[in-house]
C-alpha cells in the first residue's frame, strides 16, 4: 500500500487521508488511480479477519487505534480499505484527524 500521504497535513500537496476518491461503505476501491469492484469475503476469509481483529486488539496498546476495513486515502491515486490498520491514537497535529496507519494488511 503506497504511503506517499503520510507527510499529508497543513501545507502539505498530498490528499488527506479522509478526503476519499471513492464513497465510503461501498464495495470499491481505487488502486493506481482504477476503480476496482472488492467482492464481500468468503466463510474463510471472513472467519480469519474476525479472529486476526481480536488477536490483535488484544495486543495493541491504549496509544494505537485499529480498525477493519477502514477507507485511507494513501496517496493521490490510492483509496483502500485493509482488512486490518493500526495506526497512533492521537490526531495528527497538523490536521486534528486521524493519522496515516503505520501497519496495515
């Protein structure tokens, strides 16, 4: 996932991250300035996400947030939705929203 927004922020030329190409709670996405259709996941694949979200709330700190399938704008042509992000609890300090996820898969 290209990260070329995180630097995004007050002054910055980048988009910031919940400035979306495509519309929230949709099955789309945007790679490399495409649309691409995110089919809804199988039994298997939806029955890992929910175990991996748990492992790993159990083992993030109060400093990091996580979130499934969160759309991030992560650079002027990418909006994407991970299946799960963990990124710094605190807003960033140039925008007062949230920060760019610092791990996401």
């Amino acid at each position: 996932m290209p990260s070329d927004a995180a630097g995004a922020g007050a002054g910055s030329d980048l988009p910031d991250i919940d400035d979306h190409l495509v519309e929230p709670g949709t099955r789309y996405e945007m790679l490399d300035g495409k649309v691409v259709y995110v089919p809804p996941s199988d039994a298997p694949h939806g029955e890992r996400q929910f175990q991996l979200c748990a492992l790993v709330a159990a083992h993030t700190g109060s400093d990091i947030q996580g979130a499934s399938d969160l759309l991030t704008r992560t650079s002027k042509r990418d909006d994407v939705a991970p299946d799960v992000s963990l990124y710094p609890g605190v807003p960033d300090p140039g925008t007062g929203r949230r920060q760019l996820a610092q791990i996401a898969f």
